[in-house]
C-alpha cells in the first residue's frame, strides 16, 4: 500500500478524521481524547494505534511517567495528501476552463 492509500485508509473512520482534528491543535494523551469522544480507553487505543501503523501520528512516553504517552501528528502524510488533493484540484479546474471555452466558442458561432 503507498503513502497515500495508506492515509486514506486511516482517515476513512470519522473518530480518526475526529482525533487528527483534534491533534492539529496540540499533542494530547490518549485520555484526553477517549474523553473527547466519550470513548473507552481500549477503543481510543485501537484507533491510535491505526494512526500509528498509517504513520499519521506518533507517540512519546513521558518523562515524569512511562506509562503515559503524548500522541501528536506527523506531518508528512498529511503534506502529501494536501499535494495530491492540490493535484486533483488542478486537473479539475482545467477541465472546467476547456469546457468553459468550449461553452464560449459554440455561442459565438451561433451568433452569427
């Protein structure tokens, strides 16, 4: 899978889409974002560790606490997921400006 399918995947759950949200904002702890999404600390685990896997976001242990992490975004997937939508978007609007002088050429030749 590359980079992008693997990205689109794990945006494809609208609690992780919630949790990148959420994590474009600060780094949180996984409880933080259980409580969020009044969600149980097992599930918010699960999704976390897709994000992980997906490479959207990464942990840290605490320093004053091993078993605490801080999960917070990495950014390279989300660049290049704005590239290929920049992408998509450019492709489109050419396509509409063709047809838009194309809309434009057949109404100057019915005018005449």
């Amino acid at each position: 899978m590359n980079g992008l399918d693997s990205t689109l995947t794990a945006l494809a759950d609208p609690t992780r889409r919630g949790t990148i949200e959420r994590l474009s904002r600060r780094p949180h702890r996984a409880g933080e974002l259980a409580a969020a999404f009044a969600m149980s600390a097992p599930a918010i685990s699960r999704h976390l560790r897709v994000l992980r896997m997906h490479g959207l976001v990464e942990d840290e242990r605490v320093e004053r606490d091993a078993r605490l992490r801080v999960f917070r975004l990495r950014r390279e997937p989300l660049t290049d997921l704005a590239t290929w939508l920049a992408d998509m978007e450019a492709f489109w609007n050419e396509q509409l400006d063709s047809f838009q002088q194309h809309v434009a050429t057949r109404r100057k030749g019915r005018k005449r």
